[in-house]
C-alpha cells in the first residue's frame, strides 16, 4: 500500500505545481512558448528533490515506452522550477539516452534470443 500512497502524493504534486504555473502562465505568459507541443511534460523543482527525482523516474519509464513503441513518440520536456515562480524548461529528449535506451533493448534482445535457442538445443539432445 506504501507504492500507492507515495504515486497518489506524486500524482498530487504535480497537479498542484502545474495548477500553479498555469495560473502563472495565464497572469504573465514566461516559458510556455519554449515547452514543445505534445510533449510529454513533467515537473521538478529547486524544493522537492523527492518530486523531481520521481519525474525524472517517470520520464525514464516514458522513454522507454517510446522505444518499445507502447507510448507515443513526442518531446520529453521537464518543467523546473528553480526559484518560486521562476521556470526553466529542461529538453529530457537527449539522443543519447533514448540511442542508449534501444542499445539496451537490443542487447535483451540479443542475449534471450541466445539463451532461448541454447535452451530448445540441450532439449533436442537430450530427447535423442
């Protein structure tokens, strides 16, 4: 139950933190115009090591998504909030992690393609 909590309080936060830069946003537009459209956005802040570390979890999971192709392509973007108020928007979308992210996949790929066909061939000699 203790998982559940903690993704409810994440879960929490961040629509806390995005109500209040959109109510931001709304009174004195800043870094909206730099947020990618259809990104995939989360939130960090100078504050809230815990959050942040979480988005950034999050956005590892999304990413990963991405590659095996059951979530959408689109910008990761982070929203950081480095002062109260003041935003930065950070590009999550590095090619060098999602190039590091399908090496790994390739590499699981690769290894249980192996060791399945090691395993169907001591079946075979072993029937004989």
């Amino acid at each position: 139950m203790m998982q559940r909590n903690n993704h409810t309080n994440v879960t929490d936060k961040n629509l806390d933190r995005l109500a209040d830069f959109l109510a931001d946003e709304l009174m004195k537009p800043s870094i909206s115009d730099q947020i990618p459209d259809g990104a995939h956005l989360f939130h960090g802040a100078y504050n809230d090591l815990a959050l942040t570390n979480a988005n950034l979890d999050l956005a590892s999971e999304v990413l990963l998504g991405m590659v095996l192709g059951y979530v959408e392509l689109a910008p990761l973007a982070m929203l950081f909030e480095r002062a109260p108020g003041s935003y930065t928007v950070v590009d999550l979308s590095d090619a060098a992690n999602k190039q590091r992210a399908e090496a790994f996949l390739d590499l699981f790929r690769r290894d249980s393609q192996r060791s399945a066909v090691d395993r169907i061939s001591e079946l075979l000699l072993t029937e004989f």
